[in-house]
C-alpha cells in the first residue's frame, strides 16, 4: 500500500533584492513584465506541474522560475503520478499581496 506525501512550505518572502526577475524578463499577453518566483523542490521534474495564472515554468538546474503576471496571488503544486498531495500556495498566508508590477521576487523554499 502506497500514501502520498505532503509539500510544505519552508519559507516564502519576497526578495527585492534579487534582480533575475528583471534580468530575465518574461511578459503576459498584454505586454506586462511578470513576477519571478523562484521554487526549490527536491522532487523528480518529471513529476511536477503547476496550476495558476502561469506564464512560464523552467526548471534551471534544479530550482524551478515561474513567471506570473501582476496580481497573481496563489500558486498550486501538484504531482503527475500522484505521488503527492497538491499543495496550493496562497500568497497572502505569507504576508504577500500578489506579484507586483516591478518585478518583485518571491523565493519559496
């Protein structure tokens, strides 16, 4: 008998510091530069996928970028095989409004 497991956030802050956001820019359909969220996740990329107002995701060397567009403010974590449970990501939980306009950059970890 199989259980799936659980994610769990570790920390989630916004990070103004970081500037891959701008240096990699990435914009919506309308033309709006995206938010950068940068996720650390130790699972098989194979076995990811993600739910949310998405432009983008790339997993570079193990840490996946997901670029949102402005007022984004959850993200869901789900596994094709089921072999854990989603784990939706409100970003409010984490004192986070939503993505910003310039940029901002939220780690996730």
């Amino acid at each position: 008998m199989l259980h799936a497991q659980h994610l769990k956030v570790v920390e989630f802050r916004a990070d103004l510091s970081m500037a891959d956001a701008v240096q990699f820019p990435k914009e919506d359909l309308n033309g709006n530069r995206c938010g950068l969220i940068k996720l650390g996740l130790t699972l098989p990329k194979t076995d990811v996928e993600f739910e949310g107002d998405i432009v983008l995701s790339e997993n570079k060397s193990g840490e996946w970028w997901i670029y949102m567009p402005q007022g984004s403010n959850w993200l869901t974590i789900k596994s094709k095989s089921s072999s854990y449970l989603p784990l939706r990501c409100d970003f409010v939980d984490y004192g986070i409004d939503g993505i910003k306009k310039r940029c901002d950059l939220c780690h996730v970890f």
